[in-house]
C-alpha cells in the first residue's frame, strides 16, 4: 500500500491532473466547484468546426455564450447546468490573509497564459462589441458550496467601475479592439486586465471568506495557439491603494491563483493506442513497475492491455478507467490472461475505448535506481 501510495503521489505530481483543473493541486486558496477540463474547436481535415477566433465562458453554466456559432456554447459540448465552471478564492487562506479585513479595498488583476506563459500567444479578452465587462464582478459566500451555488443575477459585487486592458507591448486601453474575431491584430489583442490604482472593492464585515469572481470571455486564435495547448487565467487580488505595476514579481499579491478554463481542440477519436516501451517484469522481482493511464473525458472508459515479453510469451489484461481520473496501480497487481508471463522484461499496448488518453510508467528497486517516462 505504501509503494502504490507514493506511485499515485509521484503521477498525480507529474501529470498536474484534477477533475478541478486547477493548476495548483491541493491549494488552498483555489476551490473548485466544476467539472473536467473542456476543449474549444479548431479547424481539421476530419470536419471539425472552425474556431475563427468565437469566443467562450468559462463561468456560463453550459460553457459559453448564446450567441456564439459553435452549436450553443464556446466549447466543443454542453454539459449542462450541473456543470459549474467557476474561479472561487478561499480568501482567509491567502497570503497576508490577515489584511482581508473590513475596510481593505482590493483591487483585481487577471492575466491570461497559453501553456503558463503571458504575452500575445493567440488568446485574448474577447473582442466583441458587449462581451468585455466595465468591472469585474464577484460575489461572496461563507462556505465553497455556497459559492458554487450563487446564481448569475445574485453576483452583484464589483472591484470598482474602471478596468484598464493592457496589449503585449505594456501599452494600456480602457476597452479591447472591437473590430471582431480574427481581424483583431496581434498587436492590439489585449491579455491582461487590472483596475486603475485606487480603485478596488472596499471589504465590510459582513462578507463571506469565498469569493466567485467572473472571468470574462476569452477568443483564441487557433491558427495560432497550437493543438494541445492550455489556455489559463491568473487572477491576482492586491491592496488597491499600492501602485499597481505590470511586472508580477514587482508587488506581492496578497491573493494569487492559476485556473485552466480550456484546451485547444476538440478530440474527435473515439479510441486511443498508448505504447509504454518498458518494463522490467510483470511480477515482483528486485524492480516494482508502476503504470498510470489517464481518462481526461467525461465518460468512464476501459483499456486493454497487452504485454509482450523479450522471450514472445503473450498476456493480456482490462482495467477500468473512472471519467476525468486515472488508472494506477503496479503490474504485478493485475490479472493477466497468458502463460509464461515472469520475470522477462516486456513492452505493453494499451488500447482505450475513448479518445485523449496519455500515461505514465515508472519503476524504481526501492533504493536507489529508477526511471520514469510519459506516454505519448
């Protein structure tokens, strides 16, 4: 139990993987309330919807705008009402949580990331006319749960009436391009959003330690921003009566967290072929061997896995692998229809009945000595 408890911590560590999708795992200032992470179309050969730069919500109940073009939402499915997407800070365990006191005005700064880095790298704040916000709006709540549950009309408070745009370039403006979709260019997309120094959100004592805060609509231009790729938010909260600098390491936020609101295009395969080159052996001999396959959709799947060993013998196995979670365990845990199946170092095919499915092996003698690797 030991050894498959440090294999589950070593691959949760590698992947990064939650149904949260946060990007901090097991941080307490992030509390999530919503589902797996949901991909946004891009143009293919196999059909799939062209992106042309429409835009999506992440805090929408279904994922996205009505009037957006791709079937009524800005991800590739709707997964309905159940589904709550929605950044919500756990603001007493933030940094200097102390200085959340009735009072304090906070000011708000969000900052968008493709694959963790900033600047122009083809998402930006949404560019039609209507959808950029004149505020950020929050609302708060004295337990998660609660805030998870706050609807749409009741979140009423804002970080004050200004909101200043920043292009990749540092240059500042009070609204994004408006001329609309990929027709906005790349020096006039704006990423980042922050208030005017002195302008914030003046805490009373009567507000509640969990803070839903809004993100607005984000376009990504998938000519630009590849396949794959994690489009993230950074939202920061900082005392409003500090000068408010561009440069994230030049102030201390008294709040800070990275949230993962979509990866770039939508899987349109319904199966997946994983091939893990190496293992030392199915059974328990001086090395263990650890596998990990992950199930990043919203429907539980199974794998079939293949072991062929350095002397031919032949073995199979199914495992089942849970919606938005992983498979793990050691190989000589498994159940293997085959004879011959010892010692012999042996290579596995893994095939899964959904698409997107990645892995991670890892063995190690317990001392010293062991080797890792991820699958695709």
């Amino acid at each position: 139990m030991k050894k498959l408890l440090a294999l589950l911590t070593l691959m949760v560590a590698f992947f990064g993987f939650t149904a949260g999708a946060f990007s901090a795992v097991g941080d307490p200032v992030c509390v999530t309330c919503k589902g797996s992470l949901r991909n946004i179309p891009c143009p293919t050969a196999s059909g799939q919807a062209t992106a042309s730069c429409k835009s999506f919500d992440y805090d929408d109940a279904t994922g996205g705008l009505s009037n957006v073009a791709i079937g009524t939402t800005g991800y590739c499915t709707i997964l309905g009402t159940a589904e709550n997407y929605r950044a919500i800070f756990s603001i007493c365990n933030c940094t200097n949580a102390a200085t959340f006191i009735p009072g304090l005005k906070v000011a708000i700064k969000m900052t968008i990331l493709v694959n963790g880095v900033a600047g122009e790298r083809g998402a930006y704040w949404s560019q039609r006319v209507g959808e950029f916000p004149a505020t950020i709006k929050f609302m708060d709540s004295p337990t998660a749960a609660g805030a998870c549950a706050i609807a749409v009309a009741n979140q009423t408070k804002s970080f004050g009436p200004a909101t200043i745009y920043y292009l990749s370039d540092g240059t500042t403006v009070s609204v994004p391009d408006v001329t609309g979709g990929c027709a906005v260019a790349a020096s006039g997309r704006t990423t980042i959003l922050t208030n005017g120094v002195g302008i914030g959100y003046n805490i009373v004592a009567t507000d509640g330690p969990y803070w839903w805060i809004d993100i607005p609509p984000i376009r990504v231009d998938s000519a630009v921003v590849a396949s794959g790729a994690i489009i993230t938010v950074r939202i920061e909260l900082f005392d409003a009566t500090a000068v408010l600098p561009i440069c994230p390491s030049c102030i201390t936020p008294l709040c800070a967290c990275d949230i993962q609101v979509a990866q770039m295009c939508c899987s349109t395969a319904t199966s997946t072929t994983l091939s893990f080159p190496y293992f030392t052996s199915l059974t328990t001999g001086s090395y263990w061997n650890g596998i990990s396959i992950s199930n990043p959709t919203t429907a539980a799947g199974s794998c079939v896995l293949t072991a062929r060993a350095k002397n031919g013998t032949v073995g199979t196995s199914t495992v089942a692998v849970p919606a938005t979670s992983m498979f793990v365990d050691f190989l000589e845990n498994l159940t293997w229809a085959g004879t011959g199946l010892g010692g012999s170092p042996v290579y596995i095919t893994a095939v899964c009945n959904y698409g997107g499915a990645f892995g991670f092996a890892m063995m190690a003698n317990g001392t010293h000595d062991s080797m890792g690797y991820k699958v695709p």
